[in-house]
C-alpha cells in the first residue's frame, strides 16, 4: 500500500503487519505537520517503559536525527563574531516528556494525587493548539486518561500510542494508533518503529 509519507510507505514494507493502522499513523503525522507549523509544543507522556520511549521521542526531535540541522545564517548572526557555539547547535521541533522532572512529580504524588502527575504539568504548561502524546501498552494508565482530559480541557490534540486492548485511554484520543500485539513487550516492539518513523517524516518535512 502507498500513504502519502515515504517513510511511513517505508516502515510497512518493513512491518506489513502494520499495514492496518497506517491510517492512523498517517493522521498522527498530520496533526504533528500541523502542530509544528503552528509553532506548537508537543507533550508526551506514559510510565515504566512507556515513560523511557517519551524521553527517546523527544531526544530525536530536539537534535538532529538523520540530518544535522544545520543553523541558517540569519541565525549565526545572533552570536558573537568568531563563537563556534552556533556550528554546533542544531535546530529542533519543540517537545517535552511530562515523565522528567522528578521534584515535581514526588512532590505532587505525595501531597495531591499520583495519577495527576502528568494533567498538572499539563495545565501550566500547555497552550490551545498543542499536542499531547499519551503511551500507554494496556490503554488504561489512569495518569495518561487523566491527561488526555485536561488536554481537550485545554485545547489540545492527543495522540495515543497503545495496543489491541481498547483501554480508558482510547475514548479521549484524536488519534489512536493500537499496534496488532496485546502483549506488553510485543506492542512496545512495534511502538519504537512507529515514533522512529514518525520522527524522521517530520525531519524530513522540516529540515530536508
């Protein structure tokens, strides 16, 4: 089959079990292509595992992936004459994992409710127009569910990234992308092909 994304057309020649949920990945992109184009920021979130892949997603949007991005030369000039700095920075797609700021989230665990760790970083930091990332294998992640409301609450788009288990977290997704496999280990064996693809579509779109 053929999507209207040569990487995605690539990642099902690799996985053509993936083949039934291309859609989905498709619209994920969309409202990715959007977000970025808007200036937005993208949110992710999700815990164990799950917690891990929203670091690595945003660790590949914040640098370069494949391409080195390359700073243009109306933005060499903002620094000092001579500094190597600006040869070194890369350009990034805004994105930030709710999983990595450990002070705020032992603190609002203990002294207000563990599973809104993710919804309170959520409502002072989000804006109208950004996207929240949810990953959740089982789709029940009660913090995850509690995200994706306070992220419609806001004005949010969410995406999800989950199994075959149709959990909670389903009913508040914009996108939900349910890899075939119901097993833990095996959704997250085909969630890290997805974001990579993902990932590098956006590079190319901005930064080819």
């Amino acid at each position: 089959m053929q999507t209207r994304y040569d990487i995605l057309d690539a990642l099902i020649n690799r996985h053509p079990e993936l083949a039934v949920i291309a859609d989905r990945i498709s619209a994920a992109i969309d409202e990715l292509v959007k977000l970025y184009r808007a200036d937005g920021t993208l949110f992710l979130c999700g815990n164990g595992g799950s917690a891990a892949d929203c670091d690595h997603i945003c660790g590949e949007l914040l640098k370069g992936f494949k391409s080195k991005r390359k700073l243009d030369n109306s933005a060499v000039a903002k620094f000092p004459s001579g500094s190597d700095i600006p040869g070194k920075l890369q350009n990034g797609l805004r994105a930030i994992s709710l999983t990595s700021h450990p002070g705020l989230l032992s603190a609002f665990a203990n002294d207000v409710d563990p599973n809104l760790i993710y919804a309170q970083q959520l409502w002072a930091l989000g804006r109208p127009g950004d996207v929240l990332l949810g990953i959740s294998t089982g789709g029940g992640s009660v913090n995850v569910k509690n995200a994706m409301i306070s992220a419609h609450a806001i004005g949010m788009k969410t995406i999800l990234l989950t199994g075959n288990r149709h959990g909670e977290c389903e009913k508040y997704a914009d996108v939900s992308i349910g890899v075939p496999e119901s097993e833990t280990y095996l959704i997250q064996e085909f969630h890290l092909p997805i974001y990579h693809a993902i990932c590098l579509q956006l590079e190319n779109i901005f930064f080819k």
